[in-house]
C-alpha cells in the first residue's frame, strides 16, 4: 500500500479538488475520533477499569493525531512560504508515492532481513532514514531511482536547513547510500549517485566511560530487598563484564549460557554468533538472579529469556535504559551514562589492561577494527594525563 504525504500543488483539475475533499474528510475523521474518546471520559457512570482502558486508547488516539496532523501541517506551510512567490494558486492535497518506488523499497527492505540478516530494529532505522529521501523527492517530484547526484546533494543541504545534527545526518546519509548500492547490484541503475556524496563533518567524540570504582558504587546502590535488585545487578555486572549490546543483553536465553565453562553465546548484528568470556563475579550474580528467577510466574514463550520483568516477560531496552540511569543517580554518578557506557568502559579497561585489539574486536561482534580503534583514543588521552602527572620534568614544573 503506497504511502502518502502531504504536498503542494497547482490546483488545475476536478481530479485534484476532489482529492483534497478527501484529504479535508480524513483529517476532520482524525480530530473527530480524537475528541469523542475524550469526551467519553467524562462520563461519571464509567467504572474505573474501563475509563482506565478508554484512557489508554484515547492516548494512542492523541499520538496518532499528533504524530499524523501536525508534521504533515508544518510540511504545508514549509512549501507554502518557499512556493508562494512562483506558483500563486496552490492548495493542499494528499499525493502517493509511485507504485514502482514502493514496490523497490519493500524489496530493499526484504533483501535486508533475508540477505544481510539485519534485525528488526536495524531495518526499522533503515527505513526510517529512508523515508527522509522519500518525502524530499515526493516534495520535489524527484523519482527516487532515478535521482542524480544534484538532486542527493540539494536532499543532504535540507537536511541541515531543517535543523538535524551533524551525527544524525551522516547516519541518514549511509542509510541513503545503502539503498542506492543495492540498486546498483540488482540492476536498477548503472551507477551510485551518492558516490562523491560529501558527509557532514563530524565533531571529534569520545564515549564517556566509567572506572571499575564506579561500576561498584552503580551496583553498592541497588536495593537488594527489592524483588528486582539481583536482577539489576546481574544486568550491570553482565554488560560490564562481556561487553554486550543492550540488545544482546534482552534477547539472552538461558539456553545460550554456559556457566560452567565460563562462556556465554551471543548473536550480535547480522546474526553472527559469537562466545564472549564471562567473569566469576557475574556467573554468581546470574546465579542470585535465578534463585528470584525460580519463583516467578513465567509467561508463556518467556521460559528461555534470562532477564524477565515482574509481569514474567521478557525485558525491553528501554527498561534497562531507565534502570540504569536511576542507579547512577542513586549513586551520585554525574556522568551521562547509558546501557552502551558499560560496554564502552568494558572495552576500555580490556585495553589498559593490556589486551589486544583485534581480541577486544571479536569480543565486542565489530564487524571493522576502526569502529574498535575509537577505544585506542580514549587510552591515550589518560596516557596523556598520567606522563603530565608522573613525568619527573612535569614534576618539577609544579614544584617550582
């Protein structure tokens, strides 16, 4: 089914005016929608429960609006203000994309999941960095296939005009030269327009990173009266311990854990398998975990995840991500940190420890050593820090 976006266009037919009639129709069915469900709550003679469920999807009512309307809203005026000078009549309507574009975009998507192997959420971001190309070559009557290197370009400067980040742009951009190679190998085009493509320059970033001191303060802070407090712990001590993607972290089964043997099996990115080291300390804070585990009123299709939340499913990303941020702030920690930091300071202390890097590389799942590198950086700059402190010349600088 094509997707549709908002558009400016001349208004020179009764084909277009009966189009907008259905634009108009189906936006004034969306606030109608909204706003009966809304007045629904008022309605004193409702029992908590079901004001409670009427609740819920009168918010998910609000988000569709929302999310729907007022984008699309901001899109109109955006062409109104830069069409207005050369093209007078214009009105709104709702345009669809070509079926031969749609149809392109589901196989690139397919080849995604059947030949890379990407996970959901991998090809969820991809199409959405797609959708920002989409809705430029709809605005501007572009064929997404056939667009030239002009074209990219003038799409790559609107992103910056509508305000998006440097880091966001350059991941929007490989996700747009990802589709384009595709093209290329199946024979769609006969060369990649993106080839020459400039990226925005980067601002030089290193990851922040926490000392074995402060994983032990992260973990010292966790109630472990509370039904989840081994739990949170085994978590943290699991992801500084291995290394591990938040995402690895919720998706590990217990039929990938070999304690005893001091391993774990991991499918990373691209569904590639990999056995990571697991420390003595995180194998027993696994086995506190389980005995809280054992209690649990499971549910179906859950049995086999390590990490459950109290309803008995499995955890989210997004829990762990509140989770953790709460610790560190119950530990006094004022760093920004999230799940990735743990991995981040697991990479980092392997390094000063004297570990090599392409080890440190097959134990993070990086598919390129230079995504591996950025750890060799963090290294020197306290390798730095620590010659200005120690360096007997250094030294005799601050006596004087």
């Amino acid at each position: 089914m094509s997707q549709r976006f908002l558009y400016i266009v001349p208004m020179s037919s009764r084909e277009d005016r009966l189009r907008l009639n259905n634009a108009k129709i189906k936006l004034h069915f969306l606030f109608t929608l909204y706003s009966a469900f809304f007045a629904l709550l008022n309605n004193p003679s409702l029992s908590l429960a079901v004001a409670e469920d009427r609740m819920r999807l009168g918010i998910k009512i609000k988000k569709l609006c929302f999310c729907f309307v007022l984008p699309s809203a901001f899109t109109i005026f955006a062409n109104v203000y830069r069409r207005q000078c050369c093209c007078p009549n214009i009105h709104f309507l709702f345009m669809k994309t070509s079926p031969a574009s749609d149809k392109i975009v589901s196989l690139y998507l397919r080849y995604l999941k059947l030949e890379r192997s990407f996970s959901p959420n991998t090809i969820e971001a991809y199409k959405h960095d797609l959708d920002h190309l989409i809705r430029f070559c709809n605005a501007e009557g572009i064929d997404i296939v056939n667009a030239t290197f002009d074209q990219l370009e003038s799409f790559a400067v609107s992103l910056h005009d509508y305000g998006i980040g440097a880091t966001s742009q350059g991941r929007i951009l490989s996700g747009v030269r990802a589709f384009y190679r595709y093209l290329m190998i199946d024979g769609y085009i006969d060369s990649d327009p993106t080839e020459l493509l400039e990226w925005p320059r980067l601002p030089e970033h290193l990851p922040e990173v926490l000392t074995t001191e402060e994983i032990d303060m992260l973990e010292n802070s966790i109630n472990l009266e509370k039904a989840e407090g081994h739990r949170n712990r085994a978590i943290i001590e699991v992801l500084f311990s291995c290394g591990l993607r938040v995402s690895e972290l919720v998706n590990l089964k217990m039929s990938d854990l070999y304690l005893d043997d001091g391993f774990i099996r991991i499918l990373g990115k691209g569904s590639k398998e990999r056995l990571v080291p697991i420390s003595e300390r995180a194998v027993k804070e696994l086995r506190l975990w389980f005995v809280d585990r054992r209690l649990m009123k499971i549910k179906p299709g859950e049995d086999d995840y390590v990490f459950l939340n109290r309803r008995g499913a499995h955890l989210t990303r997004t829990m762990i991500l509140i989770m953790i941020k709460q610790q560190a702030k119950d530990a006094g920690i004022k760093k920004t940190i999230s799940p990735h930091t743990l991995r981040h300071s697991f990479a980092t202390e392997l390094l000063k420890g004297g570990a090599d890097l392409r080890a440190i590389q097959a134990m993070l799942g990086h598919e390129s050593i230079a995504t591996t590198e950025i750890y060799t950086h963090i290294d020197t700059t306290q390798l730095r820090e620590e010659i200005l402190l120690h360096h007997p010349r250094n030294k005799s600088q601050r006596h004087e």
